[in-house]
C-alpha cells in the first residue's frame, strides 16, 4: 500500500503525473461507485458516472483545495454527474401507472422483502428528495457537503430531507409497515 498522502498525489496530478491519478483512482473508486450505484441503481450508468468524475479529476486538478478533504470533493463531483444523469433521465422518463402491492404484515415478511419495501419507497420519491436523502442518510454526508452534491443550500437540504423522511414513513405505513 502506497503511504503517500492524498494531498501529495493531487500534488503530484497538478504537474501533470498520470501515476498520481492511477493510484488516486485506485484508493477511491471503490468509494465512489458506492456512491453512484446507490444513486444511480444502474452498474453502467454508476461506472460512466465514477469514469467522468475521474476526467473531471485530471482536468481541474488546479481547482482542489488542500485544505478540503479530497474524498468529499470527488464525492461531491460523483454526486452532482449522478444528479445530472437522473434529471437527464426524469426529463425522457413515461410515466408508468403504479402497480397494485398486496400488503402483508410485517411479521410475515421476510428481511428482504422489508428492504425491497423500504428501497421502493426511497426510490419513489422526486428526484431531489431522493438524492438528499441517499445522501444524508445512507451515505451520511454532512448538510454542507450534500448541499453542494446537489447545488442547494443548508436549508433546502434539511427540508428536503424532512419532506423525504416523512414520505417514506408514510409509504412504508401504506405498506402496512
């Protein structure tokens, strides 16, 4: 394992070393898939978006600021390519009439039935309050960095959040859950 600092590597990125990069996406990527699957739900569109945040990487080095946790920036990059790539998505989306769910109690289901229950709730929320929420609470990224991910302020962010907290308690109650 290569002990030199994420800073010495963007350092390093800054003068122009294809090495720096190559060992940069080797310590992250694995984190920004993460990120981008679970926004994206789609392994391919998660790659292409982890690929162009790595581009955007090596173009705009010079804009990293040492002092700033270079994991959070990338994150932040990931996040917004993932944000671009759903209102893209929403934009071309057919609206699609909503299947009928036999509700079970919670008791007969199974752990992976809850889960498909709870992600299906997440999954139905408007794109902004999904994001937020994904962010805040699966990724657990702060306010401010989720702020940026997803270009609203402190503010928009906790409301949003409220907004999605509460309807996907009251899905997951529609569900009998």
């Amino acid at each position: 394992m290569n002990s030199t600092s994420d800073i010495e590597l963007m350092r390093q990125l800054q003068r122009g070393s294809e090495t720096a990069l190559r060992e940069l996406i080797e310590r992250h990527r694995e984190r920004l898939f993460r990120l981008a699957y679970r926004l994206l739900n789609d392994r391919d569109d998660a790659s292409d978006a982890v690929q162009e945040t790595f581009i955007r990487l090596w173009k705009h080095s010079r804009r990293y600021n040492p002092g700033q946790s270079l994991s959070t920036w990338l994150c932040t990059i990931c996040a917004r390519r993932c944000y671009d790539e759903l209102r893209r998505k929403q934009r071309h989306r057919k609206t699609i009439a909503e299947m009928p769910i036999d509700v079970a109690y919670p008791d007969d289901m199974a752990t992976d039935e809850l889960l498909h229950l709870l992600h299906q709730a997440i999954e139905d929320l408007p794109t902004k309050q999904r994001m937020v929420y994904k962010l805040r609470v699966i990724e657990d990224l702060d306010a401010e960095t989720t702020a940026k991910a997803v270009r609203m302020t402190v503010d928009q962010v906790k409301a949003n959040l409220s907004v999605a907290r509460n309807k996907v308690r009251e899905k997951l109650k529609e569900y009998g859950i």
